[in-house]
C-alpha cells in the first residue's frame, strides 16, 4: 500500500499545476508514510521525485516551512536519508553539474558550474534557502550518532556545493555558504578526524578568493571545537 501511495505524491509533486494545497498534503503524506518506512523508503522508484520536489518547494514562500519540517522528519525522526546518498538530488535543484568518482582516495570528486543549470519545473526563486538547509542538514547529521559517517568524497561534494554559492551576489546566499562550509570543517575534523589544518584545506580556494571569510570560517570552527571541549 505505501509504494502506491508514494507513487501518488511523486505525481502530485511533480505535477507541473499542482496548487499550494495539494502540494501542502502530499509534502504531509510523504512525510508520515516516510518516517513509518524509514531507510526503505530510498528504495522506493518514486524517491528520487519526492526528495527532489520537496528540496525544490524550500525556494516556494507558501510552503518553505512545510517543506523543510517535512524533510527534517525525514531526516531526523525517520533515518530515512543522508547528505550523503542524496548529494546528487541537491546539486540538481541547485543547478549544479554532479560528478563523484574516486581513486586511491585521492580528490576527484567534483562539483562544477552547469553550463546550462537545470531549472525546476514546479518552483521559482533563488537558491537562498536550499543552500541554509544543506547547511543545517550537515549540522544535524554531525551529531547523529546512528549514522554511518559519509565518505570523504562525499564531503569533499559537499565542501564544493558550498563554494559554488561562497561568492554569490546575494548576501544571504554567501552567509548560508559560508555556515555551510564550518559546517563541513567541523564535519571533517569530529567524523573523520582530520585535523583542523587538513579541514581548512578542503576550502582552500575560498583563502585566495576572500581571505578575510577564509579566517572566519575557521575561528568560527575553532570556537564551536573548543566550547565542546
């Protein structure tokens, strides 16, 4: 019953006329039916849809907050997905080219600028509030004990997402980047031991581009560190 149900949402999601209320009840249905599946629901044929869809209703104004409590319960409540298994879900509603391939461990995961950036066929807006949320998913995952730490080519993604927007024209936009990116060095340092030196090196490009940001992101990620200890 619940696959045909989620079959259902992903239509009505991903319905290009879809109005504010069937949207608003299918984001509550994924939602319950999703924390009652947990990790099974990512298996589902119809995930893909559902999690684009609802990262894309974060840049519609009527149904943001529903949006974001929906997958924060997802999330949070319902184990049922990572940063990690959806990274490339979030770079395509944020128009950004997704590529992730490794070698010996070496860096060759990449994230680069979309010549042509998909755009979404069921909201407008900026990418403001996908970029906060990716910011604060990172930061709730740090302290989820029962997840599995994402790989470092993982986060080596997630470090370029948010330097993909660390010089946008929009000055929320920039801030959201840059929690982004204390987010990923205290990731790195708590998840994956790296010390605070190899996680500053992660963003290194942002200490040529704007250094002033470069010292803030790490004092920032220094301060949190030590109020721990």
């Amino acid at each position: 019953v619940r696959p045909q149900a989620l079959n259902i949402i992903q239509d009505a999601l991903g319905g290009k006329n879809a109005n504010v209320h069937v949207l608003r009840s299918a984001l509550i249905a994924a939602g319950l039916i999703g924390v009652s599946m947990g990790t099974d629901l990512i298996k589902q044929s119809s995930w893909k849809t559902i999690m684009i869809e609802t990262i894309k209703l974060l840049k519609n104004k009527q149904c943001f907050s529903l949006a974001k409590k929906v997958l924060e319960q997802l999330h949070i409540h319902g184990r049922c997905f990572t940063v990690a298994n959806s990274l490339e879900f979030i770079a395509h509603v944020l128009g950004v080219g997704f590529n992730s391939s490794t070698s010996g461990g070496k860096r060759n995961s990449q994230v680069t600028e979309s010549s042509q950036p998909r755009k979404s066929s069921a909201v407008s807006g900026n990418n403001i509030e996908v970029v906060g949320w990716l910011a604060e998913s990172i930061g709730r995952e740090r302290k989820m004990e029962s997840v599995n730490p994402m790989q470092e080519r993982s986060l080596l993604v997630a470090f370029d997402l948010f330097l993909s927007f660390a010089n946008h024209r929009e000055q929320n936009c920039r801030k959201n980047a840059t929690d982004g990116l204390v987010q990923c060095v205290l990731y790195s340092v708590e998840k994956l031991d790296k010390d605070m030196a190899q996680a500053m090196n992660m963003c290194s490009s942002v200490k040529k581009s704007n250094p002033n940001v470069w010292i803030s992101i790490q004092e920032r990620a220094q301060t949190i560190l030590r109020q721990k200890q």
